[in-house]
C-alpha cells in the first residue's frame, strides 16, 4: 500500500517532466506547459501529504506524538475546520452544516491537531458523498458532561463487518469508490491517536447507503456563552 502510495505521484511527476522537456516554445505548448506543472504541484502536495502522516503514525505508535494542551474554544476549531473545507464541498454541490448550539465547550487540547483530525473526517466524508445535494453535519452536545462532536454525511456508508477495522493503519474500505478517491489508509488511524492522545475516544456508526456518522468524545468540557 505505501510502495503504491509512494511510487504513483513520483510517476505523475516524471511523465510530466518528460512531456515538459518535449515540448517548445507555441502558445498550445504555453498552455500544455501550464498543465503539466498543475500536475507536478498536485503530486508533490500528495507525496508531501503522505510522509507526514507516515511520520505522524510513527509518532503515534511510539508514543512520541507531542501535544501541546491548552485551553481551547471547541467551536472555533470546528469553525476552522469546516470553513477549510467549504470550497471543496462548493464545488461538489454538498452542504456543510454546523449544529453547535448557544454555548461551546472549553476544553484543554491542541488545537492545530484538533483541526487536522476534523479536517480528515470532513475529508472523508466529502470523499465518500459522490451526488450534489449531499449534506455533512457537524453536531456538537454535551453527554456525561463531556462535549461529543458528530460528523454525519449522507454518502455510501460503511458495511457492518467493516466498522471494527476502519482505524487500523492502511485499512480501506473495499469498493469501487474506495478505489477511485485513493488514500494512503492512514488518516483514520491518526485521528484515532490524536483524539486517544488528548483521553479521548473515536468510533464509527454508519448504515450501507444511508450515510456515516464519526463520533468524537473529548474531556472536560466547561461551557461559556458564545
């Protein structure tokens, strides 16, 4: 999985320099030019991806992921996190929708980790939400006095017999949409580390063709007015 990971942009990247090197100076080689760098950047934005959740899981599993908790306002890291993503989900024609009530949780956490484990599951769920018109919820509730952070999207959903695996390092769902949006496998498995990390704890709800659910619990969770 990580050799095909690996070695699948590096060749983009050649093919694509073996094209820039062929073609001279006209205006539709200006444009093929163009295209062939897009691609370039593209790759190199995905091998980069790739080691440094490469690194995070080598972190994660030796016990050397750093934290660095602090207080932080839950609905802003939710905030950020969805408004990163919101042009993607634009494009797509899917609705990113923030149920976060009248009061947000203050919590001791690392904020940019917090982020990058809501971006993954934002990610994800616009991965596996294919048709405009699709809908992610973002709801936030306090249970047992600790905030919970539901991500829900209206996509393929995932089999049963698949949802005690899916944060396994390299697991992929089998399908053929699984196989056409790609993915090292790992974004999962870090997400599960950073939330275990802050005491935490991550599972999956979901049902075939109705949608999924990834359910975020954190400590704490002190409201103040927002």
């Amino acid at each position: 999985m990580v050799s095909h990971e690996l070695k699948t942009p590096v060749t983009s990247i050649k093919i694509s320099t073996d094209v820039l090197r062929s073609i001279s100076g006209s205006e539709d080689d200006a444009q093929t030019r163009e295209e062939m760098l897009q691609i370039i950047d593209r790759n190199i934005e995905r091998q980069e991806r790739l080691v440094s959740d490469l690194l995070d899981i080598s972190r994660i599993e030796t016990g050397n992921l750093k934290l660095t908790l602090e207080p932080v306002d839950l609905y802003d890291v939710i905030r950020e996190s969805a408004e990163s993503m919101r042009k993607i989900a634009d494009k797509k024609g899917i609705s990113i929708i923030m149920d976060l009530g009248g009061e947000s949780p203050q919590i001791a956490g690392d904020h940019d980790r917090l982020v990058q484990v809501f971006v993954n599951l934002i990610g994800n769920a616009l991965k596996f939400t294919k048709a405009a018109g699709g809908e992610i919820r973002i709801q936030v509730q306090m249970v047992g006095g600790h905030p919970e952070i539901r991500v829900s999207d209206t996509g393929i959903g995932i089999p049963a017999g698949e949802l005690g695996k899916i944060f396994d390092k390299f697991h992929q769902v089998d399908g053929g949409l699984t196989r056409e949006v790609g993915g090292s496998g790992l974004g999962l498995a870090i997400c599960k580390g950073i939330i275990e990390g802050h005491g935490g704890s991550i599972r999956a709800e979901s049902e075939v063709g109705k949608g999924s659910t990834f359910v975020v619990v954190l400590p704490g969770g002190e409201t103040e007015s927002g």
